[in-house]
C-alpha cells in the first residue's frame, strides 16, 4: 500500500473529474447517484454539462470533496464502469 505522504494531493479537498458520456435526460442526477454513495454530501448542482456539438455526447466536469485516495478511486471505478460512459479523466 502507498504511504499518504507520497499523494501529490492533500486530502480532503475539491478534485474535478471529467467524464465524457453519451448524452441522456437522466445523465446528470445517474452520475450524481453514483458520486453520492461515496460523498453523502455530494450537490449535484455542482456538475458542470457542456454538449458535443452534434449533441450525442455530453462532458460533464463533477467536482467532489475528496477526503481519501480509496475515495477517488471508487469513483472513478464507479464512472468507468457504467455504460453511458466513455472516458473519465
């Protein structure tokens, strides 16, 4: 296991994710849901859309309270894993 003090990020603090996803009326409050079941705190006002220009595809910028690198990457697995998803960064 990694020790804490090799973490270039210092927790807790707010970490943008950007997740690229096929567009859907319900993208944003299914991602929201998957944020909130590792930071119960999670406003879901705070995602950012911004929409392909053909429109099949929306990024959406999410900014989460991270407060653990066990956090993040649940998280990230979380988003990778669901099939609206195409890329998280």
């Amino acid at each position: 296991m990694n020790d804490p003090k090799d973490s270039l990020i210092e927790y807790p603090c707010d970490f943008p994710i950007k997740v690229m996803c096929v567009a859907d009326d319900n993208l944003v409050a299914t991602m929201a849901a998957l944020v909130q079941q590792y930071d119960p705190a999670f406003e879901p006002d705070t995602i950012t859309t911004r929409a392909s220009a053909k429109g099949n595809y929306l990024s959406l910028t999410v900014l989460v309270r991270a407060t653990s690198r066990e956090q993040l990457d649940n998280i990230y697995r979380a988003f990778s894993s669901h099939p609206l998803v195409k890329m998280v960064l």
